[in-house]
C-alpha cells in the first residue's frame, strides 16, 4: 500500500547501505580507546570540548569510509531505484538506463567521463583523509 516516490527511493538506499556502513563503523567505534577521554575529563574538559577534539578526529577516518562507501554503493544502485522510483522521481543510473534504451547521445557518454573522473578523485581524497598508508603499514 506504500506509493512509489522519492522517499521509497530514500528508504531504499538507507536500508541498503546500512550494512555496509555498519562494517565500517563499528570496528572503528570498538576500537577506540575510551582512555583518551577520560584523559582529557581529568585535564578539565568538558564533554562537548572531548568530544570535539578527541573523539571526533579519531573515529572521523572511519566515518569518512562509511560515509564514501555508503554514496558509492548508493549512487550506483540502479536495480533498488527502479523498482521503488515513480515517474517523476529520477537518479543518475535510471536517467543513463532510459537514454540508452531510447537513444545514445554523445550526453551519455560526457556523463560516464565525469562519473569515472569523480568516482577516482573521491577515492583519492579519501585515502588521503583516512591515512591509509599509516593504517596499512602498522605494525602490530
């Protein structure tokens, strides 16, 4: 009884990505070292001032990744979309879907371009927020 819109569309994803960023965030949640905070409780901060300084910037590489995956996985999802979208409601994946049905216009393929320059620039920004190279070359 639910009519297909753009929340269905939303719904969609979320309940998509949810998984995947789970994965991510958890073990970066688990991971952090609760000491940190009450550290800095003891030095005379407050809880927002821990949370902004301490907190944040140690599971924001995590949040990031989640963040980029989840966008990736969404933004890509053509299958998902096309079943729960209406008339009026259009993504990327379902717009190129319709113009290659119909007709390929040199559109289309300006489209892929700019997709693959983006998808490879998001990747290169977000292995330079996340520090990749210090968390695959740890020891330990």
């Amino acid at each position: 009884g639910i009519q297909a819109s753009f929340w269905t569309v939303v719904a969609a994803h979320v309940i998509r990505v949810i998984p995947f960023t789970v994965l991510i965030l958890v073990p970066t949640l688990v991971a952090f070292d609760r000491s940190l905070e009450e550290a800095s409780y003891d030095l005379g901060a407050n809880e927002l001032t821990t949370f902004r300084k301490i907190t944040v910037p140690n599971i924001m590489p995590g949040v990031v990744a989640a963040g980029l995956l989840a966008f990736t996985i969404s933004f890509n999802e053509f299958v998902y979309t096309y079943f729960v979208k209406d008339a009026r409601t259009q993504t990327l994946p379902t717009y190129l879907w319709d113009q290659l049905r119909q007709h390929a216009t040199p559109e289309v393929n300006v489209i892929s371009v700019v997709f693959i320059v983006f998808a490879i620039s998001t990747v290169l920004i977000a292995v330079a927020l996340t520090n990749v190279e210090r968390i695959t070359t740890h020891d330990g």
